[in-house]
C-alpha cells in the first residue's frame, strides 16, 4: 500500500499562509468576548423594543383619558 498520509509530515497550512496559532486560551477569550458583545447588543435591541412599546401604550392612554373627558 502506497498511503502518503503516512510517508509526508503533515503541515500545517495557517502557519504557512502567515497565519498565528493561538493558545486554546486565547481562542477562549476571544469568544467570550464575541459572546459578552453580542449579549450587550441584545440587551440594548431589548430595551429599544420596550421602549417602544411603552410610548404606545402611553399615547394610547392618553387618548382614551381624552375620549373619556370627552364623554363626561
């Protein structure tokens, strides 16, 4: 059997291309830190979205306090 796997090293093509090998520790920060700025962005959509909903709600009640005064 003629298997190359076996008879050529393995290289390794990112630090061929110029590319850095990080530390498992390293990639783990790194992704702790994507994952911490994408939980901020959902709470700032959050909190958008609730404000929102309570500017309807408040123009909402205000026009059924002016209709009730109306009514009166």
């Amino acid at each position: 059997m003629n298997d190359t796997r076996v008879t050529q090293p393995t290289v390794d093509l990112r630090v061929e291309a110029g590319f850095p090998v990080l530390m498992s520790e390293e990639l783990t920060r790194i992704r702790m830190n994507d994952l911490i700025r994408e939980a901020q962005q959902q709470r700032l959509a959050h909190k958008v979205g609730a404000g929102r909903l309570w500017r309807r709600l408040a123009v909402y009640a205000a026009d059924r306090a002016d209709r009730a005064q109306r009514c009166q």
